[in-house]
C-alpha cells in the first residue's frame, strides 16, 4: 500500500484537520476521558457538532510516577512499562494494529483516579513509544529534534513492519480534549508489542497553599499579566536561577552583523556599553575615542575604524534601519560628523575629493551663522552665515558682530523651512580661496566650531554664541564589531539558529528566540529537575505525584484492509521537530515569541502572524521503518504523492486551559 501521511504538527497554528468519513462507535466502550467532547474542526455535511468515536478493542497503561514539588519540571525518559501480559501473549508472534489512543492526567487514590487538572499539572509535550519484542534501545541517542535526543533502536529478526512505533500526536496540553483517532482502515501497526515507553515534559504547578485553587508564587521574569487564569509558570521563564553567558566578541570585515552568507555567523552588540567593551578586548586597548550616533552613513551597531596614530575610533550606531555596510568604500577617505551647539552643524569631508559638504540647521527667522577653526569668536574664525531669508555669505566673526563678506567659495545645494527650522545644504573645496577662508585638513578627526544667533532676520551683531566641536569619523572602510552566536544558558550549551527566509520569517521579524541574548524563557530553561522560581524564592517543600494513563485502541493488524500511516511534523521556526532520524532540516531547538501586543490594542487587534515555507519531502528521509519510530521515506512515496489523513497544531503554552 502506499506510505500515507498521518499527522503533520504545525506547532503554534491551531490547524485541526480530518479527511476522512467518521470513525465507527467503540465496541461498547465509553470514553477513557468522559468529559472530552473529541470534535474536528471540518466536520464533513450533516455532522457538524458530532463526536468523534474510537473502534476496536482497548487496553490501559500508566506511566511510572512523576513525583515533583512546586515550580520543578520533570523532563526524562521513564522507566519502561511492560504492557498487560494478554496483550504480549496475544500478539507475541503477531502484529497489532493500534487505531486510536486517549491520554489523561491521574492520581492514584483509594477511591480510585482522580484527573487532575492542568492548572495543577501542566503537560508541555510528550513523546510516547511502544516497543516491540524484537528491537532493543541503543544506549547511544539520536537527533535532537527539539524534545530532546531521540532514542534509537536495533532490531535483529522480525518482520517488515515497524517493531517501535511512536504516538505523539496533539502532545501539549492540548491532549484530553483532542481526538487522537483514525478513520477506519488506517493504522499504526506494532509487531510484537511488548513495552510502553514515555518521556514526558511536566511543570508542577499545584498551589503549594494545599487551597486546590489556581495560584502559587511566580518568579520575576513571569510574563502573565495580573490575574490571568493561567500560571507564567508553564511558559518556562529564565528565572535568576539561570546563569546567561554570552560568546565573546567577533570581528566582520564586510557587510553588517548578523548578515548570513560566507564566513562565521554574527550577532549585533546589544547596546553602546557592550560595544565599546567588546572593542577594547578585540584591540587590546581602550578605543581612542567612542561615541554613540544615529547615522545613515555608518553602518549600524558596532563598528571601528581603521587603526590610525591617534588609535581607533569606535561608534555605537542606534539607526537600526541604516543600509551602510562594514568593509571596502569607494570613498576610503571620507569621513564625517554632527555636532549641535545653537546651530545644528553637520560635515562630511572628501579627502579624495578635495571636497566638503555642510549642512547647518537652526531656527527660522532669525539670523545664524558657524565659524570653523576657533573656540571664541574674539578669533575672528573665517564663518558661514545663512540671513533670516535663507541667504548664505562668507564673513569673519567678531567679538558681538560679523565683518564684511568675504569672495564667495560655497555653492548652496538646498535651503528649506520646514518645522520651524530652517536648513542650509552646501559645498566647498577643502583649501580655502583665500587666507581669509579657512583650510579643511583631510588629516583632522574633529574641528572646533563658533556658532552663533542673530537678534533678528538682518546680519549684524549676534545675541548669543556657543563653541563646540565636531568629531570627524571615517565613514567608508570600517569593521563591524559583533559578537559570536550562542553561550551558556543554565551551564549547558545554547545557540538557537533560526532558519533563513523562506523557511520562516522569525529572522526578519527579529524574534527574540533566535538568539541567547534576548531569550526570555521557554525549553532551555526549563529542562529536568530545574525550578522556575528565582533563587531568592524557598521551593515548596511539598511533593506531588501524578501519572499519565494511555489507553490504546486496537485491532489485528490486516494489511489487506488496513494501511500504515506515518507521521510528519513541522515547526513554524522552519525546522522538522519529529521526523526520521536523517531528515535535513532538523533543529534543536523549535520555539519561537508571540510579542505582546502594545497596551491598549483592542482584543480583536492583538494577533500575532509568522509565516513558513516549506514541502512534505522536507520532513522525509530514508529510514527504516523497522527501528525508526518517526520512519517517513520518500522512496516509499507514490507518483501522485501522500495522503493526508489528519493534521492537527500544537501549542506548547497556554493553550488548552
């Protein structure tokens, strides 16, 4: 028969699909989950609303205990648990067909299971197997797909159908209300079914007052709002607990920090002190001057400049949206700087060129003018003065007035008012026409300026004047300083790589799970035995234990009648999180951010969009369908494609409560 697609998880999407006639009532058997109401989202004409119903026999499994106190997570492979003896007995030379499975929360009580509800145990994920009598567990471990490594198995005789079977469907909190179920004639077959194994992600989230009510304390980084009826807990903040190290910092010759392409990934330097910091440790020496900007011209973030007798200079750029790139200039000599003292006084200087351009802003209708080289007007510094009508000449300050215009040297490339202000764009040769013009040194990282304001729109005697003086940086041949992806997040490992457009846009977005810096919670801090409260907050002493119970549906496996499915599973960070142990795109780590919607965004307003681009041969690989639980091969795959069976999402957070 041809290979079949059962179930592609499309995590976050909330996608729930079912192609397929409604499956026949249970023989007689009441749901495991009496309160569930099992529906599809696509209900075919005339059963809409209706239940969707189990067929075939059943059994029952618990896990082992999951013992916990408050806050902690328990995320390990159990124990095996040998399924019922007639069940091994009865199929111990044969193959079981297992069609459906329902999954629920329990205590054990003397009155029997008690469910227990997720706002006390919250479930994040699962990966459920059961084995069959000829495979055995390697004890190295697979590819980690997101929900840890995957363990793998050999299998020494046996037939060919799968003799470890995986059951992972709908595997977050929303598990008791979806219908894990398959229209008839489709099956997972099992061959000698002989154990259950289980590797559960459960937060403890029992209110440790012994109340029964929802509630209990919260670490600092919790991100539920006030009164929300969930806990922040099951989203896995950082706590303080977690010790984030970040990797060192980087140079890039070319293009801008965090660009993809040839040579070592990058990341930007998250602010100005982290900038200056990771240049002093790359040059070995504190920076000969700093300065944070916002620059079209510079590329943004970090960078230097090349060494020169007065040491590198070394900017912090806030423009985000800056397209100037690190590396080779067509203009390596070109420098420029801003200053605002009075007059707003902007220069960029030429040297190749010979030339400079300036730029003065100030307010309209009254007279301003700068004059270059000098620190007082008393200098008498050769100036530049703009009238009240936009009128530029060149004069000489001096003390409370301005002299005689000089030859005109500048040519005016605009002159507009617009808010108020009035701004004036020219150009120069550096060498000035005359003694009385100031020289432009090409050599010089800063100049010192004279501004000053006219009483009126008519040049004469000014009213008040400032000095300052504008830096001047090389705008065309620097180096990116960035810093090297990934570090230590709670002493392990932790670099979340998120895949390039078109697979998904998270990079684009600039989401904060790609990279450590920004990572504010989620599976790398919430793995085994950690606790998510800060480390100034007592852990209840208190311990809970609870078990998951699987019931399995089944028949005997018929392969005239009855067709093996195999299952498919994609994250919308645009990697496979549950596929065959060879499949190309697979990622260790599968989160991503929903921000928040900015306050007062009506309710209808606050959503949320990522978009993913991917095909179904992404999630397959050749593999074998024997020991591979997750088997999907492409060679298996007909002409006209696979079938879909049934899709359904998965949300790892709050959903389902």
């Amino acid at each position: 028969a041809p290979a079949l697609v059962r179930h592609v998880l499309v995590s976050g999407l909330g996608l729930g699909v079912c192609l397929a006639a409604p499956a026949a009532a249970a023989e007689g058997a009441p749901h495991m989950n009496p309160n569930a109401q099992y529906l599809v989202a696509n209900p075919l004409d005339g059963h809409e609303g209706r239940e969707r119903a189990f067929y075939g026999e059943h059994f029952e499994v618990y896990s082992p205990p999951l013992r916990s106190k408050y806050s902690e997570v328990v995320w390990r492979m159990l124990d095996p648990v040998l399924l019922p003896e007639t069940i091994r007995s009865r199929f111990n030379a044969s193959v079981m067909a297992v069609t459906g499975y329902e999954v629920a929360v329990v205590r054990k009580t003397p009155r029997g299971d008690e469910s227990v509800p997720c706002y006390e145990s919250y479930n994040h994920h699962y990966v459920a197997l059961i084995k069959g009598r000829h495979a055995s567990q390697s004890k190295a471990l697979g590819l980690d797909m997101g929900h840890g490594p995957m363990p793998m198995f050999h299998a020494v005789d046996g037939p060919e159908v799968p003799q470890v079977q995986e059951f992972s469907e709908h595997n977050g909190n929303e598990h008791r209300q979806t219908f894990h179920g398959f229209p008839k004639g489709y099956v997972q077959p099992i061959a000698s079914p002989e154990s259950f194994l289980f590797n559960p992600m459960q937060i403890n989230l029992r209110n440790p007052d012994g109340s029964g009510r929802r509630g209990g304390p919260l670490p600092r980084a919790s991100a539920a709002p006030p009164g929300a009826a969930y806990s922040g807990l099951l989203e896995c903040p950082c706590t303080t607990r977690i010790e984030r190290v970040l990797n060192g910092p980087i140079v890039k010759e070319s293009g801008r920090c965090g660009d993809r392409g040839a040579g070592p990934r990058t990341l930007p330097v998250a602010d100005a002190a982290a900038c200056f910091a990771a240049a002093a440790e790359l040059f070995n020496a504190s920076a000969a001057h700093t300065a944070t900007v916002s620059d079209g011209r510079l590329p943004p973030g970090c960078s230097a400049s090349a060494p020169s007798s007065a040491g590198r200079e070394v900017v912090f750029n806030t423009l985000e949206s800056s397209q100037a790139t690190c590396g080779a200039s067509p203009a390596p000599a070109l420098t420029a700087g801003r200053r605002s003292a009075l007059v707003a006084l902007d220069l960029q200087v030429d040297a190749v060129g010979g030339t400079m351009r300036i730029a003065l802003r100030a307010g309209h209708g009254a007279w301003f003018g700068v004059g270059f080289g000098a620190s007082t007007p008393g200098q008498q510094p050769y100036a530049i003065v703009v009238d009240g009508e936009g009128r530029v000449s060149e004069r000489r300050l001096s003390n409370r007035t301005v002299g005689a215009s000089l030859a005109p040297s500048v040519e005016v490339l605009s002159s507009v008012v617009e808010g108020g202000e009035r701004s004036v764009v020219l150009t120069r040769r550096l060498r000035g026409r005359s003694p009385a013009h100031f020289d432009f040194s090409a050599g010089v990282t800063s100049v010192p300026f004279v501004s000053v304001l006219g009483a009126g729109p008519a040049v004469g005697a000014y009213s008040r004047h400032a000095s300052d003086a504008v830096a001047l940086r090389a705008i065309g041949g620097r180096t990116c300083v960035c810093r090297k992806p990934g570090g230590m997040l709670g002493g392990a490992p932790f670099d979340p790589v998120c895949p390039d457009w078109p697979r998904s846009d998270l990079l684009q977005t600039r989401n904060p799970s790609c990279d450590i810096a920004t990572y504010v919670g989620g599976m790398q801090c919430c793995r085994d035995g950690m606790h998510l409260l800060d480390a100034d907050q007592e852990v209840p002493p208190f311990v809970d234990e609870v078990f998951f119970k699987w019931r399995f549906y089944f028949t005997e496996y018929d392969p005239k009648v009855q067709t093996p499915t195999m299952h498919l599973e994609w994250a919308l960070n645009g990697c496979d999180s549950g596929g065959p142990a060879g499949v190309a795109a697979a990622c260790s780590i599968i989160e991503y951010d929903v921000p928040r919607a900015p306050p007062g965004t009506p309710p209808e307003a606050a959503v949320h969009t990522i978009t993913s681009h991917f095909q179904v041969q992404d999630m397959m690989s050749p593999c074998s369908v024997r020991t591979d639980p997750y088997c999907a091969d492409p060679s298996k795959v007909i002409a006209a494609g696979v079938k879909l069976i049934m899709a359904g999402g998965g949300i790892h957070s709050t959903g389902g409560l």
